[in-house]
C-alpha cells in the first residue's frame, strides 16, 4: 500500500504542478477561495442586519452555518472539471502511452491521478472555509460549534471525493474530453439534489442528520473509486470505438447472455437458471439481510411513532373485514382485476427498484425494496403493543402470500446487487459495458421465468387467499 | 530477448495482428517494415502489455507479458508513435519525471539525463518549456526518454520520423551505438534506407501479417531471387553468342554489356570470365547489380496482394 502510495505520488506531484501552471485552473480556485467567501461574508451581515430589524434571528442562525457549507464547497466544483479531463485529456492531448507503458500498476497510475485533481480543489475548499469564518467572526462574532465544522470539513471532503471519483470513472471510460462532459450531468445532477437536501438539512438545523449525509457519501465514494479501479482499463484508453454506440453489438450480447448455453429445456434450465440462482447466492443472503435489518428498523420506530391505542382497535378491523372486505382501498379482494392491481403495483415496484439501483450501484433499489419490510416491521410492532401476538398479525396479513411474494422481492433485490457489484468488480474479459449487459441479461432471464411467476402466484394468494386466513383469524 | 509465439490481435472483428512470430536476439536490431495500418504499432503495444494479446504469447527480457506484465514494462524502452510529451514542463523534469517512476535514485537519474540531453545534443533547450519544442527536438526527447532507465530491450516506433537529416543521422547513431551495448532493438518504420542501415533483421508485415522476414541479404534472395551481375566488355558483341556456363542465366543484353544470374557467384563466376575469355571477349569490369530493400518491399507487397487477388477470384 505504501509503495503504491508512494508511486501515486509521483503522478500526483506533476499533475498538481501542471495545474498551477495554468490559469484556467488557478484563476477560479483563487476567486472560489478568497473572494467567493468575502460576498458570502457580505450576504451573512446583510442577512443579520435585516433579520434582526424583524425579530427573526433564528433566519441568520441558520443561514450562517448554511453558507459556510456553500462557502466549503464551490473550490470543489472545480475538482470536476480538472478530474472529468484527467485520463481523456492525456488521451486526447496524446500524452498517455508513454504513462501507460511505464512499470506503473493500474492501481498507482489510477490513485495518482485521482489525488492530483483532488487535492488543489479540496486545499482551495478548506481554505474558503477559513476565510469565511474569520470574515464571519470580526463582522458578527459567530464562532461555529466544533461538531458543525468538522462536520462541513468532512462534508467538502467526501463530495470532493465523490464528485472526482465518479468524474475519473467517467474520464478513464470514454474517449473524448466532449463525451466525458456530457457524461457528468450524470455527477452534477444527484450532486444538485444532494445539495439541495444538505441546505434543508442545514436550515432545519438537525445537523446530526448530517453524519448520515457524510457517511452515505463515504460509501459511495468508496464505491466509485473501486469500479475505477476495478475497470481501469489500459486497452480501453487507446481505443477508439468506446463511445460509439453500437446497438446491434449491445442486442447480440444480451441475446447471448440471456439465452445462455442452449440445450434441451431442462438441462437449459438446470444450467441458466439454476446456474444463475447460484452464482447470485451471496447477493440474495445480502438482500435478505437488508430486508431483515429493514424490518427491524421499522419495528423500532413503533416506539418513535407510535399510535393510540384507541385508534387501532382490533374490534373495528375484524367488523371491516366481515362486511366490507371485498373493497378495502383500491384492491378488489376476490377478484382477477385485484389480481392485475396487485401484481402490476410489485411490478412497478421492481420497475423502479431496478432502475434506482442503476444509478446508485444498487443502493437506492435496496433501500425501496426493503422500504415495505420497514412499514410491515412497524405494524407488526404496533399490533404487539396493542397485546396482539406479532405472529398473529403476520399470519393474518402477510405471511399466506408473502411465502412466494417475499422470496421474489428477496430474489429482485439480489438481482439489483448483482447489476451494482457487476460496475465495482474487475473483469479481465469484458469492458464495463459488455460486463454489465452480460448481467442484464441474467437479471432479465431471472425476471421473466423466477420473479413475475412468482408475483403472480403472490398476487392471486393476496387476493383469494390472504383475505380468507385474515377472516378466519380475525374473526375468531 | 524478444519472442512472440503465434501473437494475434483481434479488435472485436478485425483481425489486427495475425499470428506474428519474431525472434529478436541482444545485440539485434530488427526492422519492422510495413504500410500504415499494417499491424506495426499494435504488435509494440502488445509488447508494451498496452495492450492485450488475443491469442499467442510473447516474452520480453524473459518475462511474459501477460504474466509479468509490471516486469515487461520495466525492461522495455518505448519510443511511442506519438511523443507523449507535458508542454507545461521543462525538459530536466519531465525526465526526472519518468526517471522516479523508473524507480531511479536521484543522483542516478541527474547524471542520466545530463549524459543523455548531452548525447541528443539537447542542453540548450533545457530552459524553454517542451510546448515551444520543434518536432525534431520533441522526437530527440521522447527518444531520450526511452532511454532514461538503460532499458535491455528497445521499442521504437518511427524514431527519426519528423526529424532533419542532421538529427535523423544522430538518431541512426545512437541507435547503432546501443545495438553495440546488447539491447535488443526492435524499429517499426516506413523509412527503407534506414532499415537497410540499421537493422540486422527485417520483418515485412501487412494487413497483420509478416509476409517475408530475415537479413536484408536473405530477403533479396527470397524475394527477387538470385544476384544478377553485369560484364562490361571492350568491344560491341553484335549477335556473338555468350559462352555462359549453364548455371548462370541470361537476362539482359545491350551493345557491349550483358547481364546474367547465378546462385553461386563465387563458382560460376570465376567459369564466365573463364569461358568469356577463351571465347576472346575483353572484359573491362564486372559489378553486381544493387538491389533496393525498396525493390524487395515492393515484390513483398505485390506479391501477397497478387495472392490475395487471386484467392478472391
């Protein structure tokens, strides 16, 4: 690790004596750190001066903290433009092979780089900070809370991180500085509603709430520098056809993926599905650990919100359930159009699930999956304070066709992880985009012949059968 | 020192390098020679480990080069087809540069570059920045470059490409002197002349393929077959028959000279000027006709597309 260091340095040292050497790097990074913070110290007086003509003090106290975030990170937005130029620009400046044939792994070449755009950005960041808070302090005398400024610092850190990780990636995969900036809409656009959330964040001033934002950034970070790593490819760098895009290429490949070896049905099945359950077995143990640890989160939160006792009275359910089960919201119980609502709601559960995940290496699918183990968590709670046994409620409600529906969302989940592993995993064999279209196909073949079967037979249980035990339970 | 084994390349369905097989010994210089796209510079990145052989092996100062791709990279020496230069640096730096990621000491790596700027006759450029460099002197540095670390096996791809005639020979001299210090050579270029003068081994390479490889004295033989010799006589021969031996054939004849090709001159050619002047000829000179590698590379190149042409037909 050491050696590898060392080595990175190497790259790291020239390319930050490169960037000092030109203005169009130097120039905004001196203008973000010294004069940015001198407007926001301007705005924060003003801010103060006028707020307190009105008896609003609390608007300056949590605009302060606010704008030492923003002060904190406007240097950084320049790490994006210097990282999304790191690999392709050396490409397109024709300066790369000469690197590429050194004895340098990718490791060190890849770290290198990554701390050379990092490090001037993030040095104009803390330096931004500083200015802002003296500013601050001889204009009204805010001093920040120790926690609050170690939480901004580790908070510019992570987003520098985050933002130069993800803009490498996309730097190290394509071939042209023009397709890696149209790339990073993909980095600006989740970054903008993260900041977006941050600011809410900060003027709700549940600043605890923050170490989630700092810690949910660290993993992702981590993330993207391993798919970097993991994907950096030498090969890749000198070609010419990576951006091209090429659809027949991309069919005949996922056709291959998803057709898989052929052969008689149960061999094919035995090989290509089967198969594939078993190669995903670790993503589906960490996709049934997520939905337990989802619904024990939720059966936490029972105690946090929790609800009168006289408003969940078993009395009126059991009344509801005799008389008017038929239509409890918009699910028709015993009815194939229930069937068709109930099935097409998981199936756009999943939909979105999947799509997510895509973007988020599978983070955001987990997380809305597991988001109705959470709720389910938290009224089998409930019912327990309200002294009905928790495995009453769950037989009565869940369990008749969550035996088969369960299994499928556990199996969805899996399916996700493994679509996000598939971007942080090296592949010797493929290119990213090969690698992950091979997953797809898989993703699909599960899909179709596992999952939707599995819903539907979930779907017409939760109709016909579940209404039925719940009667019989309830009714008793 | 260099060996590839059936080495190939195939970019999705193209097939770039077709089974090459070279041998490249220390102390040898082997000329790569080829038109543009021939499949030249892929089989150097494959020997860089840039790039990825498809199928075949290749070894490199004895290591693997998908195995110990790190240690191949160590060993060679790449002069690559574009400089790979840093316009903001300067020239002591961007050697120092590479010298650290050579893993070289510093005192090491200053007397280097100072032998080597010396060497390509590059101390006067030390204090402009490489960007205000002509293309002669960006060539010179890339070269030095390659050399930084005393590399055992030298890639080099159009090493005097861009150069004047005056840096062009420099270059050529360098390279004769680092043949002379056991290096295994390997020089892709387009320039006949220089691989006549440099290379012990040539490799003539199209459409991924060697076509036709060995000294330039065995390709001649190869490809445009046996020496052709001229004898100038004293007087006209009008229609005189020649007293030729039988394993010297005629091919030309003009007035007062005529031409023939043996595939032993040093037997059949003592027998002609025996036989020419018992038969009373007065021979004033004998010369072997010069052969190009140009001749050569064309007859290669021709001959394969003849080939070529008639497998489509």
């Amino acid at each position: 690790m050491w050696i590898n260091l060392q080595k990175a340095m190497i790259i790291t040292r020239r390319e930050i004596r490169d960037q000092f050497r030109d203005w169009r790097i130097i120039t905004p990074i001196i203008i973000l750190t010294v004069f940015f913070p001198g407007l926001m110290n301007f705005t924060a007086q003003q801010a103060v001066d006028f707020v307190s003509k009105y008896g609003a003090a609390v608007i300056a106290d949590r605009l302060i903290p606010f704008l030492l975030m923003v002060v904190g990170f406007f240097p950084i937005s320049v790490s994006l433009v210097i990282a999304l130029e790191s690999f392709v620009g050396e490409k397109e400046r024709r300066s790369i092979e000469p690197l590429l044939s050194s004895p340098l792994t990718d490791v060190q070449l890849y770290l290198g780089k990554l701390m050379a755009v990092m490090f001037p950005p993030l040095i104009g960041s803390y330096l931004g900070i500083s200015v802002y808070l003296i500013g601050v302090f001889r204009q009204v005398g805010w001093v920040p809370d120790t926690t609050l400024l170690i939480q901004v610092i580790a908070l510019a850190t992570v987003q520098s991180l985050v933002m130069v990780s993800g803009a490498v990636v996309v730097s190290s995969q394509t071939t042209s500085v023009r397709a890696a900036n149209l790339l990073a809409s993909f980095i600006i656009i989740p970054m903008a509603l993260l900041l977006v959330g941050e600011s809410m964040i900060m003027f709700w001033a549940r600043y605890e709430v923050l170490w989630w934002a700092i810690f949910g950034q660290a993993i992702i970070a981590w993330l993207l520098i391993r798919t970097g790593i993991a994907h950096f490819n030498r090969e890749e760098l000198l070609g010419i056809e990576l951006d091209t895009l090429n659809f027949p290429w991309a069919w005949q490949v996922f056709k291959s993926a998803f057709i898989g070896q052929p052969g008689p049905i149960w061999k094919w099945w035995r090989i290509n599905v089967w198969g594939t359950l078993i190669k995903l077995k670790w993503s589906i143990l960490l996709s049934l650990l997520f939905t337990i640890a989802g619904s024990l989160i939720g059966s936490t939160q029972a105690e946090v919100f929790s609800i009168p006792a006289d408003v969940l009275d078993w009395g009126y359910l059991e009344e509801g359930l005799v008389t008017g089960i038929e239509e409890i919201g918009p699910i028709r119980f015993f009815s194939i159009e229930g069937i068709g609502i109930i099935f097409i709601h998981n199936l756009r559960a999943i939909a979105l699930a999947s799509l997510l995940g895509v973007f988020s290496f599978g983070v955001l699918g987990i997380i809305t999956l597991v988001l109705p183990f959470s709720i389910i968590g938290y009224f089998t709670a409930i019912a327990s304070q309200t002294g009905l046994s928790p495995w009453t409620f769950l037989l009565g409600f869940v369990i008749p066709h969550g035996i088969v529906e369960v299994p499928a969302i556990i199996l969805t989940g899996a399916l996700i992880i493994h679509l996000g592993l598939t971007l942080v995993s090296p592949n010797d064999n493929y290119s990213i985009g090969e690698a992950w279209i091979r997953t797809l196909g898989d993703w699909t073949r599960i899909l179709l012949l596992v999952v939707i079967p599995l819903l539907l037979v979930a779907a017409f249980l939760e109709v016909y059968i579940t209404p039925l035990v719940a009667l019989e339970i309830f009714s008793k | 020192m260099i060996i590839t084994d059936n080495l190939t390349k195939w970019f999705n369905d193209i097939l770039a390098v077709d089974r090459v097989n070279l041998h490249v010994k220390k102390g040898e210089v082997l000329a790569l020679l080829g038109p543009n796209g021939a499949g030249k510079t892929t089989t150097v990145r494959m020997l860089t480990t840039v790039l990825r052989p498809s199928s075949g092996t290749a070894k490199v100062a004895g290591h693997d080069v998908i195995i110990d791709d790190g240690q191949v990279r160590a060993a060679v020496g790449v002069l690559t087809e574009d400089h790979g230069l840093y316009n903001r640096m300067y020239i002591r730096e961007y050697l120092d540069f590479f010298g650290q990621i050579y893993g070289m000491a510093a005192e090491n790596r200053r007397d280097r570059i100072d032998y080597l700027l010396g060497k390509f006759d590059l101390l006067d450029a030390v204090n402009l920045s490489i960007g205000k460099y002509s293309k002669g002197m960006r060539q010179k540095l890339s070269l030095a470059r390659s050399l930084l670390h005393s590399p055992p096996v030298l890639l080099l791809d159009e090493p005097t490409s861009a150069m004047d005639p005056a840096s062009a020979r420099l270059v050529r001299n360098a390279i004769k002197t680092l043949r002379s210090e056991d290096r295994a050579i390997i020089v892709c270029t387009h320039n006949l002349a220089e691989a006549e003068e440099l290379a012990d081994k040539i490799a003539i390479i199209r459409s991924g393929k060697i076509i036709a490889s060995g000294s330039s004295e065995e390709l001649k033989e190869q490809l445009l077959g046996p020496g052709e010799y001229q004898i100038q006589l004293a007087q006209a021969l009008n229609n005189r028959s020649l007293p030729l031996p039988p394993s010297a054939e005629l091919t030309e004849r003009g007035p007062d000279w005529f031409r023939y090709r043996v595939t032993s001159p040093e037997n059949v050619n003592p027998l002609v000027l025996k036989n020419l002047i018992s038969a009373g000829f007065a021979v004033v000179r004998v010369e072997e006709i010069k052969r190009s590698l140009e001749s050569v590379y064309l007859q290669a190149v021709n001959q394969v597309q003849d080939e070529e042409i008639k497998h489509v037909d």
